[in-house]
C-alpha cells in the first residue's frame, strides 16, 4: 500500500508544485511595483503635457458659427460624422469627415479660402481660423479639434486594433485601458513605442509599466499616430493552452504507471 500512495502523491506534488510557481510569478504582472503599498498618499511625479501639432494628411473637424446661416451652413458642411466623445472607434469602417490638411500645410475652407495650420496646436489653429472669419462676420465663434487622433495598440492585449480617440490629452494607460489591459503573458517590463518626429523620421523607445518613472517619461502622453507594441514573454509557448499542465500531469500518469507496473510484474 506505501508503494502505491508514493508515485499518486508524487503527481499532486508535482502539478501543486507548478501551481504554486506560477502564483509566486503574479508580482510580475503588476504595474509600478516601487510605489509603496503603504495606505498614505504620496506625491507623484507626472509628465508634462505638451499640447498635439497639426501635421499634414491629418483631418480636422473646424466648425465656424456665424450670424450668417448659408456661410455656416457651407463652412461646416465638411465635418460630417464627429468622432464619438464616449468611445473610440477603431479599425477603418467608418470613413473621417473634415478638412484634410494638404502636403503644404493648408486647409482650404469655403468662404475664407486656405490657411496654414500645420505645425499649429489646435488652441492656435483655432485663433488662425478665427483671425480669418474675422474679416468677413461678426464674432465667430471656432472650434478646431482633431478627427484622426489614432493610435494603436498590437501585441499581447485583449483587444489589439487601431483606435481614434476622443480627445488629445491620451497617455500610454489610456491606450492600453482601451485595448482591454495587457494579458498574463505580456511582457510589462519592455514595452515599445514607435512614433514618428516632426521632421518624418520614425524612432521608437522602450518603457516599463513596473516601474514609476513612466508616469514622469517624456512618453507617457502619446502623440497621433503612435503605434504601442506589447512584447509577448517567453513562458507564453510552454503556457498556451495550459499544455505545460498537462505535460506534468501526463508526466506524473506515465511515472505511476511505471511504479505500478515494476510493482505488481
């Protein structure tokens, strides 16, 4: 009877053995691991905020109300669908509507013709269009904001895809709180982000999510058209589909039946 308990309580203490590895590795899935647990506030250092730039080929919604219907009517008439303010939407079926800032700079609007905006935020993109209504009506009011603001999210996250976001101010948490978090086999600790410079060129730099110096990165707020990839680690082979489990258990099985076989022949 001893003999026979042994190689049974070998598979238990061989699959326990796995499990509770695995639990003891969850602190790897936690984000910003140096703030303290301790139940006190404590300051944190947050990145500035610097305000997005108008590039070209980026679309913009640009409303000018006036005292004139038809001149309202026809400036407006561009902007079309607006982007969704309590979801972003994501993937391309539905098409952008607005004012397509040409190669040069230059959005052409009916009734005030064209104005460079690019290389403009859109608190001076709103000035400039203003400073342009001006002329032809009385106290316009402008709103300038961008329809393409995308950015996209691939790798080990729930719900990888391209996102046009609600709003400008999106840090790399936003993102990631968009694409559904990371998975358990998302590496936190080398996450890259790619985006491209004024000038054209693309450059990317890596980021860990365990530590608090994101919040303070000159990253942490993302740009338009920043793609955030998310490293997969290399247990996710041996873990997929729980096929490491039930190589053990397999394992421990064939082990018993040796036992038993030598046993009872």
């Amino acid at each position: 009877m001893k003999k026979l308990y042994f190689p049974v309580s070998l598979s238990c203490v061989v699959i326990m053995l796995f499990l509770m590895c695995s639990c003891g590795n969850t602190k790897k899935l936690r984000y910003f691991q140096d703030i303290s647990e301790a139940n006190t506030a404590a300051p944190l250092a947050l990145a500035s905020y610097n305000e997005a730039i108008i590039q070209p080929d980026d679309i913009l919604a640009i409303n000018v109300n006036t005292t004139d219907p038809a001149a309202t009517i026809s400036i407006n008439s561009r902007n079309g669908v607006y982007v969704n303010s309590s979801s972003p939407q994501s993937g391309s079926a539905n098409p952008l509507s607005g004012y397509l800032v040409s190669k040069d700079g230059e959005v052409e609007i009916p009734v005030l013709g064209k104005i460079k905006l690019a290389g403009l935020t859109t608190v001076q993109a709103r000035a400039a269009v203003r400073e342009k209504a001006v002329k032809s009506f009385n106290d316009p009011v402008v709103d300038v904001r961008f329809t393409n603001f995308r950015v996209t999210v691939l790798g080990e996250v729930n719900h990888p895809a391209s996102y046009i976001l609600p709003n400008e101010q999106v840090t790399l948490l936003d993102a990631i709180g968009y694409a559904g978090d990371l998975t358990i086999y998302g590496r936190r600790t080398n996450i890259l982000l790619i985006r491209k410079s004024p000038d054209g060129r693309n450059f990317s730099v890596k980021l860990d999510m365990t530590k608090k110096d994101l919040l303070n990165s000159p990253y942490f707020y993302l740009k338009q058209n920043d793609v955030v990839y998310v490293e997969p680690l290399k247990t996710k082979v041996l873990n997929n589909d729980n096929n490491l489990v039930k190589y053990l258990s397999l394992a421990a099985t064939l082990f018993t039946a040796v036992i038993l076989a030598k046993r009872y022949w």
